[in-house]
C-alpha cells in the first residue's frame, strides 16, 4: 500500500451540499453559483439517484462555477475529479483521490476530514438524530478536521460551530430552500469566520501567526499533517 502524502487540503468555511429537489431559486448549477458568490468555500455534489451520465454533466457544469479544486462528490467515483466524500459505509475508492472525506455519527477512522452530523435536528431529515450538540461532536473529532452538519441554518449557529473548533459548517437546506442564496451563504460565511480568526490561536510561519490563520479561513482551507495508508 502506498502512504498518502504527508500534508492534505481538507475543506472549510462554508461547504454547501446540494440537492436538486429543494432548490428554490432556480437550478441547481444557480444555486451553487449564488452560493459560491456570497462565501461559498467548497461545494458537495450529491445527487446520488441520478444516472451515471446525467450526474457526470452535472459535476461537469458545477466545477465551471465551483473554485478549481473545491468540488467534492458524494461516493466512491470523483466522476473525473479527485476528492469523495463518502457514507459511512461506502468503500474507499479503487482508485487514486487527493482528498476522503466521510459521514460520520460518532467514531472517525480512516477519512481525511468528516462531516459529524446531525449537530441540531433538521427539516431536510425529520426524526434524524438524536442531536450531538457542537461540543459533543468537537470531543468526537479529536484532531481529525470536520464538518458541522445539520441544522445550521443561521449566523448564530454558524458561529457557535466556529467556536467549538469546526473546520466549517456544511449546509444544505438553509442554501438550497433560500429564495436568495447569495445573501444565506453570505451571512453563514461572515458569520463563521469571523468567530474561527478570532479563535484561532496565532502560529509561526511565513505569514504572521494571525494573518496566516485569517488567510484560511477566508478560503476555506486548511491542512492536515498526518499519513494515512489506503
């Protein structure tokens, strides 16, 4: 087995998963496009019902106006990509991606960042749960970078997130049912990074501490040193 490299770019900020079916304010592609507009880090492609060459083109039209690289598909096939964000069942890809993520309800193994979910109870999964709680799912982490999923549908929640230490806050419903996405994905945004830089502690690098931290929240990044096998 080859090692994967030593330093991944694991998301953050505000990561929007998309569902065809709740978009209220035009396609999908539209969304993703006003979403990304007002802060939108990293966007997740669902859509796992759909045919094999009607998800193909849609990854295809969502990587025209995603940032290059921060298209992240669910399941085992990049559909010509490099980075899956996998269930908590699914297999490791066959083949070669930069970036696993995984769905995860409590224990974190083998992923190079998790979505923990369901932080609070949600409309876009009624009677999922029971709720873990922002700090319940930070102990759950450890030093793994992750996701906060589920209920996020404010600026307040958004923070409260950032202050437990999520790498960021993957929203679906709130984006995808909002009459204006570019305005949503702006407050949920602003709102968690404002609280992540002023938490972060500052660190040594070629960026003043701060400044460096500031600079990744802003895009939505982060890195995470560790070798995994796969």
């Amino acid at each position: 087995m080859t090692p994967r490299r030593s330093v991944v770019l694991t998301p953050g900020g505000l990561v929007v998963l998309t569902d065809r079916r709740l978009a209220a304010a035009g396609s999908v592609v539209e969304v993703v496009r006003a979403a990304v507009r007002g802060g939108a880090s990293w966007v997740i492609l669902r859509e796992r019902d759909l045919p094999y060459e009607s998800r193909l083109r849609l990854a295809t039209q969502l990587r025209d106006v995603v940032p290059a690289g921060r298209l992240i598909v669910a399941g085992p096939d990049p559909l010509g990509g490099d980075a899956v964000h996998l269930a908590e069942r699914d297999p490791l890809p066959t083949g070669e991606v930069r970036l696993v993520g995984r769905s995860r309800h409590g224990r974190l193994s083998d992923e190079d960042y998790a979505t923990l979910s369901p932080i609070w109870l949600t409309e876009t999964k009624p009677g999922y749960g029971p709720a873990l709680g922002p700090d319940a799912a930070a102990r759950l982490a450890g030093d793994v970078p992750w996701l906060a999923l589920g209920g996020i549908d404010s600026a307040a929640r958004a923070a409260e997130c950032a202050a437990v230490g999520a790498a960021g806050v993957a929203v679906l419903g709130a984006v995808m049912r909002s009459g204006d996405p570019e305005r949503t994905a702006a407050e949920l945004a602003e709102a968690f990074t404002a609280v992540a830089v002023a938490a972060a502690p500052p660190r040594v690098g070629s960026l003043s501490g701060r400044a460096e931290e500031r600079l990744e929240l802003s895009t939505g990044t982060s890195e995470r040193r560790a070798v995994r096998l796969s």
